[in-house]
C-alpha cells in the first residue's frame, strides 16, 4: 500500500506551474536540501533529495533558473533506507548574482519577502520545503505533518506566517540532526495541503477530519 506521504508528494510533483510559482517553488528546494560550491569562475548549487520523483520535479522547474548547465544523478542509498535517492546539479556562471536577484540566499535564515508577501507563492514555497524535507503520517491513523531543517529562524517565520494568515498552529523541536516544524491538528493539515496545491489529498484527509 503506497504511504499516505507519497501520495501527497506524487500530487504535488504532477502540478503544473508558471515561472512565478516555480521559481517560488525552486526557493523552497534550495531553502530545504540546496548547497552551493563555489570554484573558479564557476559555481554549482546542488539539491539532494531522497527520491526520483522529487530529482525529476526539481529538475524539470530548474529550467525556470537558467542554468549554463544541469543534471541529474541518480543512486541507490544502501547504509539506511535502500531507497532510490538523487541530486540536482545546477551549474551557473554567477550563482550568487542569481540567488541575489531572487532574495534567496542559500546561507541566509530568511523566507524571501516576495514569496511572504503573496499567498500562491508561499504555497508554491512550501510546496518545494515538503517535497524536499517533509513527510505526513497516514491520517486514518493519526494527524502529523512536519517539514526539516537545519535552520530554527527559518522554521519560526514559516509558524508566524502560517499563523498569521491562515491560522495554522504549528510547532517546533529540536532534534538530533536539525528542527522540525510540526503540525497536528486535522484541519490545519487540510488546509496546509490545499495551501501547497494537494487539494486530492486535502479532500481525501476533510472526509476523515469532519
């Protein structure tokens, strides 16, 4: 039986966006699993990501970033999960000019002010985040939705925007390998879902809530 997780996830991957949400959506990616080396006269932001749906996803929006050049590459993690894991490799002439044009810095805590300030954007946002670093427990069991990362300042303003606009209520704790924002009530799950653009998995969950 396919997890309820992946369902989510093989929704979200099958959406079609504009630049403007790709982009916002890349922001999410970079923010969740992106890191950026930095050669001569060249420079490289890496994703990685723990599936080939997520690789094929990042992939495909990349295109919305430009890049001098990009790939894939696919392998098979045998030390944990045994799953089919990736990276994206995009390949930029100046990296941090991209990424300073788009507010996205990959060091800096901050969610970009243009993707806060419009509703469709910080889905978008989120989208990338959950995609790359989230997971969700299957609903006829229980109600548990959470989102990693390495940053806490990140995960904060994410709860304050989430609370602020759509009454979400949300928390964070500390664990070995970073923070995670959590949320555990029913309908701030459905409504977090219809946010990202699962609105099949957002029906499927409100049967169960009310």
């Amino acid at each position: 039986m396919i997890p309820f997780s992946t369902k989510v996830k093989t929704e979200l991957c099958g959406l079609k966006v504009g630049r403007k949400e790709a982009v916002a959506e890349l922001a999410g990616f970079l923010k969740g699993r992106g890191e950026l080396s930095i050669g001569s006269n060249v420079g490289m932001i890496h994703i990685r990501l723990g599936s080939v749906m997520a690789v094929r996803r990042c992939y495909m929006l990349s295109r919305y970033l430009a890049p001098r050049e990009k790939h894939a590459d696919v392998y098979r993690e045998m030390r944990l999960s045994g799953r089919n894991q990736g990276t994206v490799t995009l390949r930029f002439d100046e990296p941090l000019k991209i990424l300073q044009s788009l507010e996205l810095e990959i060091a800096s805590e901050n969610i970009p002010g243009w993707v806060g300030d419009d509703v469709f954007l910080l889905g978008a946002f989120i989208r990338g985040l959950f995609i790359s670093t989230g997971s969700m427990a299957d609903p006829h069991r229980h109600y548990h939705l959470e989102i990693v990362n390495d940053s806490e300042e990140l995960l904060l303003q994410l709860k304050v925007f989430l609370r602020n606009h759509f009454s979400i209520k949300a928390g964070i704790l500390q664990y070995r390998h970073g923070f995670k924002m959590y949320i555990k009530r029913g309908s701030d799950i459905v409504e977090l879902l219809n946010l990202m653009g699962a609105a099949k998995a957002a029906a499927e969950m409100d049967q169960l809530v009310t």
